[in-house]
C-alpha cells in the first residue's frame, strides 16, 4: 500500500487536484454523505464525462457532443 503523501504527490503529478475531484453515488440511497480530500470537500455530481462518454448515477452511458 503507498503511503498517503505519496498518492497526493502521484495525483497533483497527473493533473489531479482540489479543483478537479468529483464524486458520485451509484443507485439509490437515503443518505447524502460528504466526501472530503486532504481537507477539501469533495462535490457531489449526477453525472460526470469520462473519455468523452458521459456517465450517470443511473449508470446510463451516453456519447458527449
């Protein structure tokens, strides 16, 4: 297992910071959890593009424009 100040360093390397996270409940739940990075909160999406593919909490995939 990488210690976690080494994940960081590997994140902030490729690009991936604070601004950049996002995360994303797949299915159903009663609960709205909070996700937090290295202090940051962590928002909350319905659907993210990945590859140019977007994906949805429902799991639908669709082609972005």
């Amino acid at each position: 297992m990488l210690p976690h100040s080494l994940i960081i360093q590997k994140l902030a390397k490729y690009g991936a910071d604070d601004n950049t996270y996002k995360a994303m409940i797949m299915g159903k739940t009663s609960r709205d959890p909070a996700f937090k990075c290295e202090g940051t909160s962590i928002p909350l999406v319905e659907e993210v593009v990945l590859l140019g593919v977007t994906v949805d909490n429902k799991l639908k995939f669709e082609k972005s424009n």
